[in-house]
C-alpha cells in the first residue's frame, strides 16, 4: 500500500492567479474597504491522502503519534489505518491536520498556505466568471452544498468541473485551512472592542459584512474563526499556495 501511495503522491499543479481588485467581506479599513490581491499561484486542488502520506512518511515527526501535543490534537490523522498509511482513497482530500501540520507541508513543496483574501479572491469564481457574487445562482448552489450534512468520506479531488482559474472543489468538498485562518473576526477579542466588533462577534456580523447575500463567505469565515492552530477535524483540509506566477 504505501509503494502505491508513493506513487500517487505527485503534488497537484499550481494554477497562476493574476492578482486584482478584492472586496472582503469584512475589510480591515471599512474607509478603504476594497483590497488589492498580488498575483499569486495556487494548488489546482486540495492536497490528497496519498500526498499527505508520502510527506509523513519522509518526515516521521509529523506522522500520527510522533507530533507533538503543541502541534496537533489526539484527533490528528486518527482514521488513518497506520500512521504512514490512510487505509484507502489515496485520491481523497486529507483531513484530520492541523493548521501546524498543512504549514509543514507546503513547507516541504517549496509553498506555502494561501491567505483567506487569496483563497476567497479565486473562490468567487464560477465555471464562467471570475467574479460570480452577483451571480444569485450561482450563490445559492453554494449555500445548498454547505446546508448538506456533513460526510467523513468526502469525494475525491479534481472531480467536478473547475471554475474560470481552473481551480477544483472549493465549494461542496471540505473546508480549508488558509495561513491567517482567525484574523478576519478575532484579529484581537472582539468581545471588547466597542459596537462594530461585538456585531463581528456574533451570529449578527452578517449585518457588517459588505455582502450580506453571500452568506457562506461569512460561514467560511465562521468557522475559521472558531479554529485554533492544533485542531483536526474529518471534513477539514488544505491546499497550498506560492508567491508570483510563473512566466
């Protein structure tokens, strides 16, 4: 099984994104509320079992039961069927990492995570636009694939179509980690940061966003919010990112 692995494991091609103009849902400055996003590259789809396993099995610190507890909770790759092997679907997105761990990972390719506002800056495209959040449509296919339950056996990856970039399954997969996962809402506590931030803090803040009709955003953003660096869940993953866009 881990030959088969390691033969699978071929890292999935970086997609060049041609930075732009940005609106996030909640900008830092509301004065100065749209963002200019860099060009960037990103994973053409969410790294793999096989992948994952390949990575731990050439560093054996970040492979289950020899992390450390600073890293990683218990739950850490705990489906796995050994430490080095997922027990089946090598083509399926891992979950079960740390945000420690997804960082270590794209280390090793030579990458590293995207950011939320470059994640969400390519997320916005549907198979025909680069900026679909007007599309009504288009909006709520995606709110109807987040209202379904969730599944410990998510599909594999690369199997719908991709969206205008060429980017697969950032809707309707997992969720994923991006580097700076809780600082949209809790840049700081914002429990004591005056009206505005305690409209952020709770299930209100969908009033303060920019666009209060794309309400998965602000799940997204929910939820990344509710992280913190050592959790592991079965319907969380990742993908890497890289600076510039290769000529």
């Amino acid at each position: 099984m881990i030959a088969l692995l390691l033969g699978l494991a071929a890292a999935a091609p970086l997609v060049p994104i041609e930075g732009g103009k940005y609106l996030p849902l909640y900008p830092p400055d509301p004065e100065q509320p749209v963002t200019d996003v860099a060009s960037f590259q990103i994973d053409a789809t969410p790294v793999t079992r096989a992948e994952f396993a390949a990575f731990v099995t050439a560093q054996p610190k970040w492979q289950r039961g020899q992390v450390a507890a600073l890293f990683a909770e218990r739950a850490y790759l705990s489906s796995w069927a050994t430490p080095t092997d997922p027990g089946g679907r090598p083509n399926g997105p891992v979950t079960e990492v740390s945000w420690f761990a997804a960082r270590a990972y794209c280390a090793a390719e030579g990458k590293r995570l995207p950011t939320e506002d470059e994640w969400e800056y390519v997320a916005r495209a549907s198979e025909t636009s680069y900026d679909a959040t007007q599309d009504d449509a288009w909006l709520g296919q995606i709110l109807s694939w987040y209202a379904k339950p969730g599944s410990d056996d998510p599909p594999n990856v690369g199997q719908g179509m991709p969206n205008l970039w060429g980017v697969h399954d950032q809707h309707g997969v997992v969720w994923e980690w991006v580097e700076d996962f809780n600082n949209t809402l809790f840049g700081t506590d914002g429990r004591e940061g005056g009206d505005e931030d305690e409209l952020r803090f709770c299930g209100s803040g969908t009033l303060s966003a920019t666009d209060v009709r794309d309400y998965a955003r602000f799940m997204r953003i929910a939820f990344r919010s509710s992280l913190q660096g050592t959790y592991t869940t079965a319907q969380l993953g990742f993908r890497c990112a890289a600076d510039g866009v290769t000529p």
